[in-house]
C-alpha cells in the first residue's frame, strides 16, 4: 500500500464521498400519507457524479410514499465496524429526492455492483430512481461530524469520459483484469480475489469482489477521456512495481 487511511489527514469531503461510493445497501426514509418517517433497507450504487441510485418495485410501500412526496433521506454506513463496534464505521445520511432515472447508464452503473439484481430489475413493476442530494451529514468518529453540501459532495465528470466508461470497464475486465486484481491487493492493500472494476469517473474507480467494494482514487483528476488509459497503465505500473 501507498499509505494507510490512519496516516492520512481527515478530510470530510473525501471521506463522505467515499461512504456514499462504497456502501451497497443503505437505510432509505419515506414519508407515509400521514407524514410519519417509514425506514427500508435498498441497496444502492451511484451515478457517476457520486448521485445514490436504488432499483425499487412499485408494490413496496417506500415507492408508494415517494409517488406522493419524493422527499427521502438515505443513510450510507462505510466499512469499519464489521468486527468491533458498529458505530464504528463512517456514515452519511443524505437529505434530498428521489425521482424515476431511466439512462442506460444508471441501470448499467446499479447491475455492475449488483448483478443478482439481473433478474428481476426489468420487471414491469421495478423502476431505477435516482437520489438527488440537497445537502449531507457525515458522522466520521469522535470529534469528525461534519455538514456537507451538495456541491461537495458530488463531483463533475467529463461528457466522453462518461460515454466511454462501459467500453473502459469491459475491457479491463477482459483483457486486463491481472492489473484491476493488482489495483487491489498492491494499492489498496485488500485481500486477493476476482477483482472486477465496475465504475469509472474523473476521480478515480471502483471495484468489487463477492461482496467487498473498493475505490481506488486517482492522485489527479481525469479531465478528458484520452488521458484515462495513460492513467489506468501508470497505476498498474506502480501496482507491479509493489507486488514485485
């Protein structure tokens, strides 16, 4: 590994959006005809932009509370307190809407993490929805409780960065998937496995194997599409270079 997450200086931006970006299930809270809070478990992924997505059926009673308000809260719980203490671990609840997303890339983005959910998510009564986030509460520890607006909190992707995502990730997966595996065990120091790469934006990739996310952030942002591959290949280079 690089470093350690104890070795780096806390920083609440970086911290929230990787929350968000990591957690696979969250705690959704609708509000009930009578105004009442009603909470679920939903797995979720998100949009490029860091923007939580939830594939949801019209029969569950949190759907039927957003068709007649969309205001929800989502709690996002990072990993950390598995082991030990469950409060252990950071977690952010977001504060917004949820409203009906159907772009290619939203049900793309959701399947990639979740492909149990290939089953069932063309359904009729099932609909992708997308989270859009007014402002964020990040609890991070002792001491780390920080309130995070929305502009933070999400990040500006380019256009053909975005459209080239999907070729990206297939062929990694294809034709590289040695340097994702390295990605992981060498940069992140996690355990060895099918590392898969299921995400790509300006700020870096995300990765999951089983059920174990991983991000893996970009020392600088990816402006332009063309510069992406010079990136993927200097971090496999520094990935070998590790592992060596």
């Amino acid at each position: 590994m690089n470093d350690t997450a104890s070795e780096r200086p806390f920083d609440a931006i970086s911290s929230a959006r990787a929350v968000t970006r990591l957690a696979l299930t969250g705690s959704l809270a609708t509000l009930e005809e009578t105004g009442r809070p009603y909470a679920s478990l939903v797995t979720t992924a998100t949009t490029t932009a860091g923007e939580p997505i939830l594939l949801l059926s019209d029969l569950a009673l949190h759907t039927q509370n957003l068709k007649r308000d969309p205001r929800a809260s989502l709690l996002l719980v990072g990993p950390g307190g598995e082991t030990g203490d469950p409060l252990a671990g950071a977690r952010v609840s977001l504060v917004g809407s949820l409203s009906r997303d159907d772009e290619e890339a939203t049900k793309r983005r959701f399947l990639a993490r979740h492909p149990e959910a290939q089953g069932y998510a063309g359904f009729k009564d099932f609909a992708f929805y997308r989270f859009s986030v007014d402002s964020g509460h990040l609890v991070a520890g002792f001491g780390r409780i920080v309130d995070i607006p929305a502009a933070d909190l999400l990040i500006e992707t380019d256009a053909g960065l975005a459209d080239s995502e999907q070729g990206a990730i297939e062929h990694m997966n294809a034709d590289h998937s040695d340097a994702v595996r390295l990605y992981a065990t060498q940069l992140l120091g996690l355990a060895d496995g099918p590392w898969r790469m299921v995400g790509l934006d300006s700020h870096g990739l995300d990765m999951i194997c089983g059920n174990m996310p991983a991000r893996l952030d970009f020392p600088a942002p990816v402006t332009e599409a063309g510069n992406l591959r010079p990136m993927l290949v200097d971090l496999a280079r520094q990935a070998r270079a590790q592992a060596a």
